[in-house]
C-alpha cells in the first residue's frame, strides 16, 4: 500500500465521523462536562482501608529510621 492511499484513508476516516456526528445530531462531547462518580458501598470501606494501611505504614517507616543510631 501506498503512502498516499494510508493519507487518504486517514482523510477519509475523518471526514466520515464528522459526517456520522452530523447525521446523528450529537453535540460535542468534548465539551460536556463530567461529573465525578460517587463512591459507595465496599468500594469505600476499601478505600478507607487503604488510606489507614498507608498512615500506618508512615508511622512504621517512621519509627524505624528513628532507631538507627
């Protein structure tokens, strides 16, 4: 295959989105914002979880650079 046909399928692949985009009426998504999920259930107590494990092993590191003389 050609350079110039793999620039022209390019060319091509783009124009036929825009031209999907416009067909289906959808607006750009690019500009919608997003909204954070909320964290619920399990998914939290892990995080909990792992926030105290990550206190924990702070305060453990901590401590034992403390004791080297």
């Amino acid at each position: 295959m050609k350079i110039e046909d793999k620039i022209s399928k390019k060319i091509n692949l783009d124009e036929d989105w825009e031209d999907f985009i416009k067909e289906e009426g959808l607006v750009d998504y690019n500009k919608i914002p997003v909204e954070r999920a909320s964290v619920k259930g399990w998914v939290q107590i892990a995080f909990w979880f792992l926030r105290i494990y990550i206190v924990v092993m702070i305060i453990m590191v901590i401590i034992g650079f403390s004791r080297i003389h």
